[in-house]
C-alpha cells in the first residue's frame, strides 16, 4: 500500500518505507528549497538527508504512487530505468541536484560524490543516511548561490566557489554505497531500458490500462531477472543444457547465445492484459493482473508467465522449448530459470525476494473509470504463500508474520469489577421457562450478553445490565436491518456471542457473524468466514471464527466501509463439523479451539499467519468430548464437559491436561450438564443447560 503521508509520521528511519509521502506527484510541482539539509555552520555544503524531517513536500516525491497520473509513470522521460543503475543521480537544466531510485526497497548510507572542472579533487556532494523506497528528491545545489566547503576523499577540505552558471555537463556524479542490497545492482550486466506503456489500451480487448501498483511490481521483476540472468548460477546453468534448447527452426543452442541473448534483448516496456498469462516480444512484456502478484516464493511462486513471455522477447515462439515444455513434459529454458528465480528467492538472493517489501495485493481500488480490476489481483488481499520466508528486515518493514503493525492490540477493557454471585435464567428473561435456554455467554463490564437457543421462534441475543449485581434486561435482539442491504434479518440459531471493543459479535447456523455497535445495537457489518461460524474469540487484533476449521480475519477492518468484505487471513486444518465446536481466549490474547468431535482442545498458533498459515501450537485430548474451555488470569485452565462424565467441570493442566480438581459441585451448585463457560470481572461464569437451563455466575474466590 502507498498511501500519501509524511516520512516522519511513518516512522521511515526506524521502520520500512513501505509507504509515503506527501506533495504532488507532478513534476512542475517539486519545487526547489534553498538546499537539502545545510549545515549549520553556514560554510558547509553538504546535503545530508539525515532525518525523517529533511524530507519535505518542497524536496522530494515518492514515484509510483496509486494517485500519479498516466502523463507521469507513462512517460520514458520521467519514468524509465536500466536496472543496471536503479538510482539515477544527474544535475537539471534548473541547477539542482535529482535523484530517482527505482527500487521497492530502502538503500542505507548512499554518498555521492561530484568532480568539477578546476578542482583537482572529487568531493562529497550529498549523502541519504536512508533513501526511501521509489524516491525522486530535488534540490538545489548549494554552490550555485553561495561559497561552499566540501570534504574530499582523502578528508581534506576544499571551498567551492559560486557559480551561478552551472549546467548540467560542468558536475560530474558517482554514487558509493556499501549497502549490500545496492551492491547487487553493480552485478547486473544487461543492457536493457525499462519503461511502462498501456500499448493498444483501450481500443484492443486484451490490454488493461496500467497503474502504479503494476509499475512498482514491474520494477522488482525487471530487477530480479536483470539480476538472476547476471548471476554465475544461471551461467553454470546453461552450460549444463548447453545445446539442450532449441529455436523456432528446432536448431540446438548454445549456453553463450541463451545468456547473450538474455542480457541483451531489446529494451522493453511492462503492460497488464485482461487475458490470461501473458503477450511478449520484441519492446512489449504484458501479463495479466494476477501474475504481478505471484512470481515471489513467498506467494504463490508462480513465474511460468514471466519467463514464456520475456522468452518471446528473446525472438522465440511457441515451437521452441526455450518458452515451451515439449509433449512429455520435457525440460525448458522457461523452467530452468522458474527454478532459479525460486531458489534465489528463498535464500534472499534476488534484489526483491518478497511480496511483503510492497504487498501489492493489499493493494485497493475503490473505484475506476475504466477496466481496472476492482482489487489487484483477483485472488484477494491476502494469499497462503507457497513457502515462508522469514527476515528481520520485513518484519520491522510490516510488524511481522504474526500480525502487522495496522493490527489492534487485544481488548482487555471491561473485565474490572467486583465478582459477581448470580443464577439467571427464564425468569430473569422475563419469558416463559419453556422459552429460554442459554447457549453462550460473555461479560463486558456492566454487560452480560446471552445468546438465547430454546427454539426458532423464540431465539434471542438478551443484553443484561450488571450495574447493581442483578441481572435487569436491557434489550432484546431478535431481527435487525441488514448493513448490506437493509432488509430485515430475523435472528437464526444462535450458538455464540463475543465482545471485543465497542462491538459485539454473534455467530449461529446463518452463515454469517453479524456485528453489532455495543452502544446502539445496529447492525454494522457481517463476516462470512467460509460456511459460517458457530463461535467467535477476538485476540491481538485478531477475529477468530470456528465451523469445522478455525479461520481468522483482521479486526481492524471490520468496519462499515468492508460490510461482508473482511478477507480471510488464514484457516487451520478442518476437523469434524459441530455445532459444540467453540472458542475461548486466554488473558495472554492466545485462542483455543474445542473440538467436539476428536474431544480435543486446541492452542492455535499464530506465527505465521500472515502467510496464510494458522498451525497448531499445542493440543490435549481428552477421554470426553470438551464442551467449553476458559483461563483465569494465574493460568488455571477449567473445562466443562456437559453430561458424558462423571467429572462435569474441572481444573486440568495446562500442559498435560490431566484433571486437578473436581469441579462438578462447588458449595451448594452442582453442574448437570455444563456447556460454555467463561471468566471474566474475577468470575466464574457457566451455561449449564440441564435441567432448567441457566447461567451461574461464581466467584473466583471460591475456587482457591
């Protein structure tokens, strides 16, 4: 995502750059400050970008982003690179210094060094402590207005006279940077030049008109396959097929003419089509949408395209195996570097071995005026990678596999207050014995929230105040307008209920979790985890659902704005189906699945979620089929088991889950068939729903 923000506020210096900035994208709109970080000393005139606040809307734009128009990114004159030197540093007509860094990543400590005609020794001009990912900086060149003292080489000092006549040719640039990353540009030796074009859009139906998003992920390829095809790996390679290749008259080539013409084809520009794969040859290299999105390992590691067509560049069709299999499945050029690009990746070796440098497929468009897809990439914002690729760098860049730094911390409001010592049941509804039958529970506060499953027509959510240690109605949800369509919604089977900040979560046999406003109780949004959800926990950000598999969503975007669009992060391995499948949350903001079926309880684990995978990170089974699970905050672990044992509820080990303590009949409440319970405000809470379904509320204190 590049959103427009200042540097500063994203924390560029201490973070990943991932995006930025503020200013016009228009060239015309760059205006000229009267130098990029003087020194205060007055004499000195070395721009030191050293700060998040030297970068100003005056001094520097970021290239590429979602809102820079066509006349900019597709014009070679203002967009255009070699990737044998991403970051281009030149001298203006107007005196200033520019730098553009075609490169998805940041560069550390980039010095460059000028020489001028009558001093015999080259200086230190400008130094970038960090230079952002896709800068374009501008500024004036001290020394064209004012005496300046630079330091040489050799850290001798030398004063620059004025000279307001500067042009272009009289200052003679060269970039040093000892950044490993950057380093890797001085390997690449192909000759080409890259630049962006919509080609026959709109007037031809199998182009797309390019935007940024496609442009920035045009840059990591163009780098990596400049990079990977300079490599000593993809030489050894083609030695090792030499000859195994043909050409479009089945003629054998060579390991020297594939790599020549590899490095040397023509010059291309980058182009999206709404066909599936991809058209290349000669200048052009288009690819559908989706393949922007998947060459990197850590995706779906799919580069089939990007190799077919940039095989057809190369001046071969569909009758060589150079960017064809042969019948049989035969060996091909295209393979043979697919396989490279794949390892390479893995081991951090190409320029941009990750998606999440940019994250392109989160990525959105709300709206265009032409074909544009209405997400890049039509498989979603988030995607299972391939494989995993782990890095110090990225997670600093994005807040890591488990999370991200958008990502809410968990909820731990609303669980102060003294203990409370209640029963609630049908009469405390105020209805019928025969119409009320408590299924799931949650405390808030002041709030206790019951999902109410007697019968079709008498299913409820009821809302109690606690204000006073009695339970008083407050409000009873039966049917509510539809946030998508505003059609009214009765309430189906309920089975769980959750709170996590001002919402309120509520999960049945629908296929929905619908969504309140904790306050109002309107409908805000729903969620459709695939199937549905027959429970709900929310933790570190997370909103956890469970059916026959536990799925996980961001929390953060279940808003008003992504009514029953919340993407699905990741979904664990299935079990069997059950309505009694549940899910609870520890005090640390860990989820555990209770899995009827296989009568276990499930610590997820979230490590990796963030590519696509929600493991299990501990697990205990059981002789009886788990019905409910909760934690007090010392770690005691309690779990109810309905009907099926002699034990009904109990305190177990964590570890092991060997039953400690009988907890079947505490004081005068004996247990007949617990369900769900919960601990919440120092309390105790548990559904049991034999004989006369109610919910009792026992102090801690009691239990110790």
């Amino acid at each position: 995502m590049f959103i427009r923000n200042s540097i500063k506020k994203i924390g560029l210096f201490a973070a990943a750059c991932l995006c930025a900035v503020l200013g016009s994208c228009s060239e015309e709109n760059l205006d000229t400050p009267p130098g990029g970080n003087p020194d205060a000393a007055g004499l000195s005139g070395l721009i030191h970008m050293a700060a998040p606040e030297d970068y100003t809307s005056e001094n520097h734009i970021i290239m590429l982003q979602d809102d820079e128009p066509e006349s900019i990114f597709l014009d070679p004159a203002q967009r255009s690179f070699d990737p044998r030197r991403p970051v281009q540093v030149s001298v203006t007509g107007n005196r200033e210094l520019q730098l553009r860094a075609y490169s998805p990543r940041r560069i550390r400590d980039l010095k460059i060094w000028a020489s001028i005609e009558g001093y015999p020794d080259e200086f230190l001009l400008a130094r970038f402590d960090i230079v952002p990912p896709f800068l374009e900086f501008r500024t004036a060149i001290p020394f064209v207005s004012a005496d300046k003292e630079y330091t040489t080489a050799a850290g001798k000092t030398i004063l620059i006279l004025k000279n307001p006549h500067l042009g272009p040719d009289d200052l003679s640039l060269r970039i040093e940077c000892e950044d490993p990353y950057y380093k890797k540009f001085a390997a690449i030796k192909t000759t080409w030049s890259i630049r962006f074009s919509n080609f026959e859009y709109p007037n031809h139906p199998y182009w797309l008109a390019m935007n940024p998003a496609h442009c920035r992920e045009a840059v990591a390829m163009s780098l990596n396959m400049a990079y990977l095809f300079s490599t000593q790996e993809y030489q050894d390679s083609l030695r090792v097929n030499d000859r195994r290749f043909v050409d479009n008259a089945l003629n054998a080539l060579s390991a020297e003419t594939l790599l020549s013409q590899s490095l040397t084809r023509p010059s291309f520009a980058w182009g999206t089509l709404h066909i599936q794969g991809g058209l290349g040859g000669g200048g052009t290299l288009g690819l559908q949408d989706v393949c922007f999105l998947g060459h990197y390992a850590d995706d779906v590691s799919d580069n089939m395209a990007l190799f077919h067509e940039f095989g057809h560049g190369m001046g071969y069709g569909h009758g060589s195996n150079t960017v064809i299999s042969e019948s049989g499945g035969k060996y091909s050029w295209r393979q043979m570097c697919q396989s490279i690009y794949l390892r390479q990746s893995l081991a951090k070796e190409l320029p941009v071995y990750s998606r999440r440098f940019m994250h392109s497929r989160r990525n959105h468009y709300d709206q265009w005026s032409d074909n544009r897809l209405a997400y890049f990439g039509a498989a979603g914002r988030y995607y299972r990678g391939r494989h995993v690729i782990e890095d110090p760098e990225l997670d600093e860049l994005d807040g890591g596999l488990s999370g991200g730094k958008d990502f809410l911390a968990t909820d731990n409001g609303g669980d102060t207050g003294e203990a409370l010592r209640l029963r609630l049941d049908y009469a405390t509804a105020g209805v019928a014995q025969r119409d009320y039958a408590p299924r799931d529970v949650y405390v808030y506060g002041d709030r206790l929230y019951v999902a109410n499953d007697i019968r079709s027509a008498d299913y409820s959510l009821d809302v109690f105040d606690l204000s006073t240690g009695s339970p008083k109605l407050l409000k009873r949800i039966t049917a509510w307008k539809d946030p998508q369509s505003g059609a009214d919604v009765t309430l189906g089977k309920p089975t769980g209920i959750y709170r996590s900040y001002d919402k309120i979560y509520l999960s049945g046999t629908g296929g929905r979790v619908y969504v309140f406003d904790a306050e109002t109780y309107e409908c805000l949004n729903f969620l459709t985890p695939a199937g549905g959800a027959f429970s709900v926990a929310v933790g570190e950000g997370v909103v956890y659902s469970i059916l026959d598999a536990v799925r996980a969503m961001p929390e953060h975007l279940v808003t008003s704005q992504n009514i029953g669009n919340v993407p699905t992060l990741a979904t664990s391995t299935k079990w069997s189906r059950s309505e009694d499948n549940t899910l609870a949350r520890d005090h640390r903001g860990e989820v555990y699945a209770v899995v009827n079926g296989p009568r276990k309880i499930v610590r997820m684990d979230r490590s990796l979620l963030m590519s696509g995978r929600l493991d299990v990170a501990h697990e205990l089974t059981f002789d009886h089929a788990p019905q409910g699970v909760c934690f007090a905050d010392d770690g005691r672990m309690f779990v109810s088991f309905g009907n099926a044992s002699s034990v009904r509820l109990a305190r177990v080990d964590p570890e092991s889950g060997e039953v400690l303590e009988d907890l079947t009949k505490i004081g005068d409440i004996e247990f007949k068939n617990p369900q769900k319970c919960l601990i919440r405000r120092n309390t105790l809470f548990v559904v049991d729903r034999l004989p006369d379904f109610c919910v009792y509320a026992i102090p801690l204190k009691d239990l110790e």
